[in-house]
C-alpha cells in the first residue's frame, strides 16, 4: 500500500528550488524595494526606531485569527516586495488572498506555502527569513496550539532571527494569544485583538486594540485603540479610551 500523502517526507531542496524560481519572475521589474528603514505601523505609537525594525523577527499574539491576519497583512504589504505566508494546510483560511488584499497585500506579491507538518513549516521560514528576494514572511502557528506537535522555543526563534539578520526581510510570527507563552529571541512582541469588545474579529473589521507587549529596544506600551481606513492605506490612533488590559505576564 502506498504512504499517505500526510506521511511523504518534504523534497526540500524542490521546494527550494520552485520557490526561488517564483520569487524570481515576481522580483522581476521590482527592483530591491526594501530598504533598511523602520517599517512604520502608526503614527503617534512610541515606539522606538519609529516602527518595526527590519532583518528581525516580531511575535504577534491575536485574540482571533482574523484580526491577527489582518495586522501582519498590513505590515507585509509595507515591506516593499515579495512576501510568504507559511501555514500548515488546515490554517490555509488564515491567508485568504483577496482578504488580505483589503490590506495593502497585493497577491502578485503573495507567495503561499502549504505544509503539512509542522518541522517543514518551520524550514521554510527559515530559508524564506535568509532569501534576499524575499522582503517579509509570516510564519502562522495553528490556532489550537500544541506545544509539543509545534514547538516555537528559545532556540528555533533564535534561528529565526539568526536567518532574519542574515536576509534582510521582516519575520512574523502569527500565535494565538494564551495565558502564557514561552520565551523567544524575537525582537518584540506584540498582541491584537478586537475593539471595544473581546468578540471574535473578522477581516473585514479594522477596529483593534493594539499593544506591544516586550521590545528589546525599549519599553512595553499600549494599549492602543487603532483604526484601519482601507481609504487611505493607513492605520490611526483612535480617539476612543481601550478597553483594560489583560493582566497577563509575558
């Protein structure tokens, strides 16, 4: 009897290869956009550098999937260039093309990788973090997380920010927010949720309570009440007091 197709081992060095040659025809006529500036998020937030600092890695805990997806769309879309979303296939809805459009994420600048285990999801952010051609990837940890069936330590988030620092691109790290969470190497973290309730948020809301929760560069901030107008391609600072936040210790 054959393998099922779930116990196949991953041809990496094919995979490799396929997406090199995609984001190649996709870099074509695009030039080297990154740049080494801060990516901005909103204006009034202090934060230090003025934004998300590029070639790092950056966590970034949601209360739902939508709003979680919605936030790293949006910053992708800033990096400037070709960016992946890594997912293992039954998070695949996480990365709905034209949702994430509303974004300022554009799918001729999308590039989607489907893994079926979670080892593989995690290779390729790595070699998508070390690809030059690539200016930002997210990686997204399924929302009914297993510490032990997909394991983001200490030690793979400092491979992740190792690789970051050698290619240049922005790394995302999209995880469900819990109660607690393990230490990382990312540069900070970050969670989002729904505004002014704690009710589920969907993609085509843009009202979210935004808080940075640990930075290496500086102090945590928020919460923030943040608005995204899909007129302008621009998220502000609402003019609305945030609901508390949750005393959780991170």
């Amino acid at each position: 009897m054959p393998p099922a197709p779930s116990d196949i081992p991953l041809d990496q060095s094919a995979m490799l290869a396929a997406l090199r040659a995609r984001v190649a025809r996709l870099e074509a006529g695009h030039g080297d956009r990154r740049g080494r500036d801060a990516i901005p998020i909103c204006d009034g937030l202090p934060l230090p550098g003025g934004g998300l600092a590029r070639a790092a890695v950056h966590e970034v805990l949601a209360t739902s999937p939508g709003c979680g997806a919605a936030f790293c769309a949006l910053l992708l879309a800033r990096t400037g260039g070709t960016v992946l979303w890594i997912a293992l296939e039954v998070d695949m809805l996480l990365a709905w093309p034209p949702g994430l459009a509303r974004f300022g994420l554009l799918p001729a600048e999308l590039v989607l990788v489907r893994a079926r285990r979670w080892p593989d999801a995690l290779w390729a952010m790595e070699e998508a973090l070390r690809c030059p051609a690539v200016t930002g990837a997210v990686l997204a940890l399924p929302q009914e997380q297993s510490a032990e069936a997909h394991p983001l330590d200490l030690t793979a988030t400092r491979r992740l920010q190792l690789a970051a620092e050698a290619g240049g691109a922005l790394g995302l790290l999209l995880r469900p927010d819990a109660a607690s969470v393990a230490p990382s190497a990312t540069t900070t973290r970050w969670r989002i949720g729904a505004y002014p309730t704690d009710a589920d948020a969907t993609l085509d809301e843009g009202c979210w309570q935004l808080e940075l929760l640990r930075s290496k560069a500086g102090r945590p901030g928020g919460p923030w009440a943040v608005t995204w107008q899909a007129a302008t391609g621009q998220l502000v600072l609402a003019t609305a007091t945030p609901y508390p936040a949750r005393q959780a210790a991170r």
